[in-house]
C-alpha cells in the first residue's frame, strides 16, 4: 500500500516498533506543529533558527514539482487528485432528511476516496474549500498579498499595534511569502488583456489604487510566455488548484523548507490528526492517522509533547471544540468558535464586448482598488476556462456586519452557525466598488454571482486573539497550547485578502512565544 512520510531529521522523536492494526503506537517530541500553511510554516521556521525541534502534521500529501508539468490536477476537471473526499468532507452537499436521503448516501459511497489537493467542507450554510497538502492553502490559492489600509486594520484589529505591524510584520510576512509586485509589462502579453482593461477602469475611477503583490515567481512566468515552462499561471491554472511551472511561491517551498534545511524541523504528509487532549503528567497528546494515498488508515499515531501549536485553519477551531466537548480540554474560554466569518467575499462576472468571450486569462492578479474610506477591495480574479465565463470575474471584500460561530449541537456535532446576510453590508460596498468600475468599461454588463449555497474560501476566526487566547496565540487555561494561524482573525482581514494579515498577526504572535520553547 502507497504512503508517504515527509522528510528531515533531528526532532528528538523516539519511536516505539509498528503498532499490531487497530492499535496506536506512540513518538514523543518537544513540540508538534499541527497544519503545514502559512501559520505552520512560518511557525516551524522561526522556532528552528530559534534552534527548536519539531514535527509537522499535515493531513494532506506532498505535492513536489514535475518537470514534465504533472503535478497537479487540472482545474475544474474532476480528476481524482482534486478533492479530498473524507467522511463529513465532500462536495455533495448533506441531505440528512427527506426522502433524498439514501440517495445522497448511496452517491456519497459512490465516489473515489483520495487525499487530494482541495478539502471541500459542506456544511447547511455553506461549502468552504481549503488546501490539502504540505503547504496548506498556499498550493491553491491566488497567492494575492495585500495589508488593509489603515482604517480597516484598526477597525477589525484594534488591540494591535498598526505602527508596528506597517514597520515590521506586513514587511516580514511578504518576506516569508516572497511577495513581488505585478510587473507593469506583463499587462501588454496576451494573457493579461483582461487584467488591462480592468486596471484602465479602476484607476479611471479616481478611488485609491494599488499594485497588487502576489507571492509569485515573476520570472516563472515570464518562462512560461516563452515555452521554457509548463503553462499554468499564464493560462489561469493557478486558482483552486497547484501551478505546475513552479510560478507560485509557496510556503512548502519557502518557509517550511527553510525548516527544514535547519535538520530541526520533520514534516508528516499524509497525517489527519483526529483529536488533541492534555496528557498526564504534563503536556499533550495528538491523536493522529497516517493514510495512504486512497485515504484508507496505514496506523494510528499518538505523538506526546510538551507544547502543541494547532495552525490547522478551518480546522482548528473545530478540533478545539471536539477536545473541550470531549473533556481533552476542558479549560478553554467560553467564547472558543465566535468570531468566524467568510471575509466579506462577493462574486460577480463584467462582460463587455471589449473582451473577447474565449480569452484566456492568466494569473495572478495585478491591480486592486480600494473604497474611498478604506473599507472595502475589488480585483480582477482570473479563472481557467470555462469558469471566467467570457467575462471578467471581479472578487470585491468588505467588513462583515456580523460574524458567525463554531458551536457544539445537542448531538455532539461540531457545526457552523453562520448565514450569508451576516454580511450583506459588506457585500453592498463591493458591489458598489463594482459598478464604479464596470461603468469605466465599454458596454459592460454587471451580473453578481449568487448561489444558494455560497462557496467561501477566506475563511477566518473562531479562535479569536486577545480574548480565547492572550495578545500572542497562548490558549489560556492551557500552557503550552497556541494557535498560530488565521483562526485568531474576527472573521475578515479588512476589505482584502486574509493570507498577509495572517502571516502578519503569526509573526506577532511569535516575537512574544519564541522565548517559551527554549
């Protein structure tokens, strides 16, 4: 049976021999790292130049690079290393009752079990999509680093200091990420009309307008236009799956194998850790399952340490959850899932003849622009064929009027309660921001992306900084347990993309934690 086990040496683990099946065997570190994105990479790097041993769970697979351009599936094909199919994880969405039931159930067993690269969450509000794989949502997502203007930052994060997030951690987090701005002369290649046409209109505007900074290799994709590599980004496959050029710089081939070139940093691919609980006399326990390709369970693993950083994102909160429910953490703070929210996202396609309907558009993107307030974002998101629809995809974000929660039914079930008209304001304003821009393109047609259920994929929260944990991700009532990734956000990021706040409120975290693990 096919399995994979991450590289790297010298985490101090000592390993009893292979556990008979059903049964678990047990490794003891110093520290384990549980979610391999941007809040575990950045966490595993710094702790080892620190001089820090430690491990990283990842419940996904390594995705290393093919020369040939294989890596990864294309999207939205329904390749079978697209989605991560597990129990409770699927792209049907969950029809409990009715007499649509057993048939959702019998679709459900249906489908391919396989640890693929997009974990696809259904729950009765929504479906939220995440990464899988050592690198976490940096494999999949646009890559689009950009720090919220003044106002929104003091808005949604009022216990930090801006100053010195605008002075040191916006500046190290795009160093973590390898931030590089939209080159002026790619606009002018093919692939990027579109980007063209919406950077003309939004600063036509008169709003403020920046160049986006992406954590993209520029020169990948000047070797994609000339053929030396793979097309992907250039041709929009860079969005919802990997990017086969190597154009995107993510975190399992910046920070996390910063790591673990230091020999002090392991990473586990392939490990789905299923609970956390205190251990006895001290520390914790991290129960985990090491999968094979299929999904199908190789062992199950007990990793005993002294200090536990959960950096799982969407996940994380509802681990914590699970544990307090399960009597694994009872002390954690009341208000443990609050605070979550979807970013304020909303969706809508611009068509004008002055693009045509069969362009390709390639990413990432190159130009935002804000509200005059600072409250709220708009780009150009570009999507492979046929998702950009012959038209301009726009991604607007605002502050959300409301934030949902991560709560524990009366069954036992850790569940979402959360609805969409929670941020119906924030919607509003990008939608405003929409119409000031298409009404800068030539005959354009605004048609907002509504469905039923809406997809999220900037999730946040649930952990919130400063009140389940102290001002630097310490879970209180629980030494030696932090929350190092973007569950310590309210729900939004402040009218942009969460991914460099995340880093940024990581690095924070970690100039007040480093000292504890010495």
């Amino acid at each position: 049976m096919q399995h994979e086990t991450g590289t790297g040496t010298g985490t101090g683990a000592r390993r009893a021999p292979a556990a008979a099946p059903g049964s678990a065997r047990e490794e003891r570190h110093d520290t384990v790292i549980v979610g391999s994105g941007i809040g575990g990479g950045i966490t595993a790097c710094r702790l080892a130049e620190a001089g820090v041993r430690s491990v990283v769970l990842e419940r996904g697979r390594h995705w290393p690079l093919d020369a040939a351009g294989g890596t990864f599936p294309r999207f939205p094909s329904l390749d079978r290393r697209l989605i991560w199919l597990d129990e409770g994880f699927t792209p049907l969405s969950p029809l409990r009752d009715g007499p649509w039931s057993a048939l959702f159930a019998v679709a459900r067993a249906a489908l391919p079990r396989s640890t693929g690269l997009l974990d696809v969450m259904t729950e009765e509000q929504a479906v939220i999509v995440s990464g899988a794989g050592v690198g976490g949502g940096t494999l999949v997502y646009g890559g689009v680093l950009a720090q919220p203007p003044e106002p929104a930052f003091r808005a949604v994060l009022p216990e930090l200091d801006h100053e010195r997030f605008d002075r040191v951690h916006y500046p190290r987090a795009r160093a973590w990420l390898g931030a590089a701005p939209f080159p002026a002369d790619l606009l002018d290649e093919p692939p990027y009309a579109a980007h063209r046409l919406f950077d003309r209109a939004a600063r036509a505007t008169g709003l403020p307008v920046e160049t986006i900074r992406s954590a993209v290799d520029f020169g990948a994709v000047r070797d994609e236009l000339r053929g030396a590599l793979p097309r992907a980004a250039t041709v929009g496959q860079y969005h919802f799956t990997g990017c086969d050029s190597g154009a995107r710089t993510s975190v399992d081939r910046t920070c996390l194998a910063r790591a673990r070139a230091t020999g002090r940093t392991s990473v586990r691919a392939l490990h789905r850790v299923t609970s956390v609980e205190r251990d006895r006399p001290g520390g914790y326990r991290v129960h985990a399952e090491h999968l094979a390709r299929d999904g199908g369970v190789v062992e199950r693993v007990v990793f005993r340490c002294a200090r536990l950083v959960l950096a799982a994102g969407v996940h994380t909160p509802r681990l914590l959850l699970a544990a307090r429910r399960d009597g694994g953490l009872p002390h954690l703070h009341p208000s443990l899932g609050e605070g979550w929210g979807a970013n304020g996202d909303h969706l809508a396609v611009v068509r004008t003849p002055a693009l045509p309907a069969d362009a390709v558009q390639g990413g990432p993107s190159a130009t935002m622009v804000h509200d005059a307030g600072g409250m709220a974002g708009l780009m150009h998101s570009p999507l492979a064929a046929p998702l950009n629809a012959g038209g301009l995809p726009l991604l607007g974000m605002g502050i959300p009027d409301r934030s949902g929660r991560w709560t524990t039914g009366a069954d036992g079930r850790v569940r979402l309660d959360w609805d969409a008209g929670y941020e119906a304001g924030a919607r509003a304003r990008a939608e405003d921001l929409m119409r000031r821009v298409a009404a800068r393109l030539p005959d354009a047609d605004l048609a907002p992306v509504t469905p039923s259920r809406p997809v999220l994929t900037h999730v946040t929260g649930g952990v919130r900084l400063g009140t389940v944990t102290d001002r630097y991700g310490r879970l209180r009532g629980h030494p030696g347990l932090y929350c190092l990734d973007g569950a310590l956000l309210p729900g939004t990021a402040g009218g942009v993309n969460p991914a460099l706040t995340i880093a940024a409120v990581v690095d924070h975290c970690l100039d007040g934690v480093v000292g504890d693990f010495a």
